[in-house]
C-alpha cells in the first residue's frame, strides 16, 4: 500500500537540518489539499446523495473508523451539533476501542470485525441512515466490518481511503480515495493521509449541512449559543440580516428560544406560530421561509 511504503527521497531524513524537515512535512500538507482537489466531484456526489437520504427525515449521520481515522471522524461528527444544531439522536460515533481509544491507542481494536458489525447492529442502523467509513489503508478490519454491515441493512455507505482499489472503497456507495502516496515518516498516516481525511471530512459534513438549509447567506444560522461568544455571534448574525439594532434581536433571540432563523422571521412581522410554520413548510430552510414571508409583507432580501 502506498501509505505504508518507504520513500527513497526521505532517507537519512532523522539527519537533515530542521528546516529542511519542516519543508517536507509543509510540503505534505499541501500534496494532501490537492489529493482532496483532485477528488472534488466523488465529494460532491457523495454529499448530493447523502442530503437525499436525509433531508426531511429522521436518518443519522453514522461515522466509523479506527485509530487516527477513527479520531478524525469522530471530531468532525461531535462539532455538527454545536456548529449546525444537527441533533444528536441523528448522531452516531463509532471508533474502535470506543471511546478510551479518544485518548489513547487500544491495541488490537482496530482488528475487532465482530464488534464492528456488533456496533452497527447495537444502533440499529438502516436504510435512512448515512455511514461515513474512513481508513487510510482501506482495509481497517473494524472499520470494513462497520461499512459492510451498515450496507447490507441498507444504509448509504461512503468510504473514504488513501490507498486505491481498497475493499473500502470498492464496497462503499460512494468512495473517495485520497491519492497522498507515501509519508515522509513510513506509515504515518496522521501526518498527509490524515490532513487529506480531515479535509474531506469538512468538506462533505459542511457540504451537505448547507444543502441541508442549515447555514444561511455564509452564517451558521443553526449554530447552538451556549455561551456567552456564541450568543454574541447569534445576535451579530441577526443585525447583520435584518438591520435590526442589538437590544431589537435580543428581545427576538428570547422569544425564539435561541434560534437566529425564527428569530429572523420573528423580525420581519411572524408571530412565533407563523415562522415555525414557515420554517416547516421550507423544510428548515431559511431562504424558502424568507420567500414565503417577503410574498406576503416584504422586507430582508433573499
């Protein structure tokens, strides 16, 4: 496999001047942003039927893997409820060894194919359900067994793998291989395999988040205030959009409970039943609601 071979162009790396060591590790971050470049259409179509599958519904979002891809996925899927207020029981995180293998290495977790299968099965995982399963080398026991058991009770699988022709990646709906080649460290895949997984992660949960209606105008009008620099953020958000004053929206913000949409519609003249209707009838998407709204009283462009 590419990422496990060793380099001839990094011999004698442990003797080279520190800056010449940076340079290649600079250089690694940068071959794993155009490896995800390169890739960007498999993205695109894996979100498109990702939003399929889970626009309107009560599917979950299922992320697998193990070791530093484990960990990778498992941070991307744990950051979609604060920034998205995607909920958490439309949330599923399994990394092998479970959650003591967030802090440290359990060895031999990442071989476990009956608990992998066991897990997926425990969270009763189905056809409106969306599996993300992520592995360097494509062949992660655990998570393959997480991917295959996931697909065969008809949820949607995506596999993400930084080695080609991987059974990941062969099985999955939809598979992006992330072409980083060897490491400047043999096998170290947290180094540019592992930028290239975080990256792809990002682009595929904020992809669809946004096809999902739940960011507006390039602002995270879902995101949860739980404290104090949120609620600042939810209150410039609502400024910004409506031209309303801050003592205006915070007086919006309280009657809508926290939520910068409703408390957009709130400020464009809804009454508390009327922007959840409006919010329901666009499916959660603020610009449709906003539509519906502007045809009736005008006001915020859309």
């Amino acid at each position: 496999m590419a990422t496990e071979q060793r380099s001839r162009r990094y011999s004698g790396l442990d003797d080279w001047e520190p800056s010449d060591i940076l340079d290649v590790f600079i250089e690694g971050q940068l071959a794993a942003v155009a490896a995800v470049r390169a890739v960007r259409r498999e993205i695109k179509e894996a979100v498109l039927a990702m939003e399929e599958r889970l626009k309107g519904g009560s599917g979950r979002l299922v992320y697998a893997g193990a070791g530093t891809s484990g960990r990778l996925a498992v941070q991307d899927g744990a950051e979609l409820t604060p920034t998205f207020s995607w909920p958490s029981d439309r949330l599923v995180l399994l990394i092998a060894g479970g959650d003591e293998a967030l802090l440290q290495a359990v060895e031999g977790a990442e071989d476990e194919v009956e608990r992998g299968g066991e897990r997926v099965r425990e969270h009763r995982v189905g056809p409106d359900d969306v599996l993300i399963a992520v592995a360097a080398s494509g062949t992660t026991p655990f998570t393959l067994a997480c991917l295959r058991e996931a697909k065969r009770l008809g949820a949607l699988a995506i596999g993400v793998a930084n080695n080609r022709e991987t059974p990941l990646l062969k099985e999955a709906d939809h598979g992006v291989w992330l072409d980083t080649g060897p490491e400047a460290i043999a096998g170290s895949t947290r180094l540019k395999a592992g930028t290239a997984q975080k990256i792809t992660l990002n682009l595929l949960s904020s992809l669809l988040m946004i096809r999902l209606g739940r960011v507006y105008d390039g602002l995270m009008v879902d995101v949860q205030p739980t404290n104090r620099k949120l609620v600042r953020r939810s209150e410039n958000m609502l400024m910004q959009l409506t031209g309303k004053d801050r003592a205006a929206v915070r007086v919006a913000l309280d009657q809508a409970n926290g939520s910068v949409k409703l408390a957009v519609l709130l400020l464009q003249g809804c009454s508390p039943d009327e922007a959840h209707a409006a919010l329901e009838d666009a499916d959660g998407q603020l610009r449709g609601a906003l539509s519906s709204v502007q045809k009736r009283n005008g006001g915020l462009e859309g």
